[in-house]
C-alpha cells in the first residue's frame, strides 16, 4: 500500500508538470509559433482543464477586452475550460476572432 505522503507528493508532480506543459505551450503560441486553432481542436489530456479564456489571453493581438468582447458575444462562461467546449463552439469562437480581429487561425 502506498503511503498518503507519497500519493500527494506523486500528484504534485503530475500537476507541476501539466502547469509547465501548458505554460511552454502558452510561449510557443505568444511566440507565434503555434497557432490558438491547433491548440484548440487538439484532444491533448494535459489540455482538457486549461482555461480557454488563459490561452486566448496568450494569442498574439488579444487583450483581456478582446477575448472577455469574444466571451460575451458567444455567451461562453469566464471558467470554461478546454473540454467543456463543443466542437461546435470552437469553430464559433475561432470564426469570431477571426471575423472580428484578425486572429491568425
């Protein structure tokens, strides 16, 4: 049997490193390197809690104001994360930056 201590020692681990995933992920995509839309339609396990309102704000040419004007006119909660998005409110919220600000998708 493992020991309480090791199991949350085991999962702060496997948290740190979801946290630096995503974090070398929100560089990669301010760096321009890879696009919002890759991000989004990827059904990466280390991605399905991350908030989509965070990687947004990691987006080149968007702003707090672009992405919370992009979450109002879609009507998509502030805490929505990756796998609470429908295939269906991707494609809106990709064809909205797209429409509305250039985002290169």
């Amino acid at each position: 049997m493992t020991a309480p201590r090791e199991v949350a020692i085991a999962q702060l681990e496997k948290a740190n490193e979801v946290r630096s995933r995503r974090g070398r992920l929100k560089l990669l995509i301010a760096e321009g390197r890879i696009p919002v839309s890759e991000v989004l339609v990827r059904e990466k396990q280390f991605l399905r809690n991350m908030k989509v309102h965070d990687l947004l704000l990691a987006t080149p040419g968007l702003g707090k104001v672009k992405v919370d004007r992009a979450f109002r006119s879609l009507r998509i909660p502030h805490n929505t994360t990756l796998a609470g998005l429908s295939v269906e409110r991707k494609e809106q919220l990709l064809d909205w930056l797209k429409e509305h600000h250039g985002v290169k998708i």
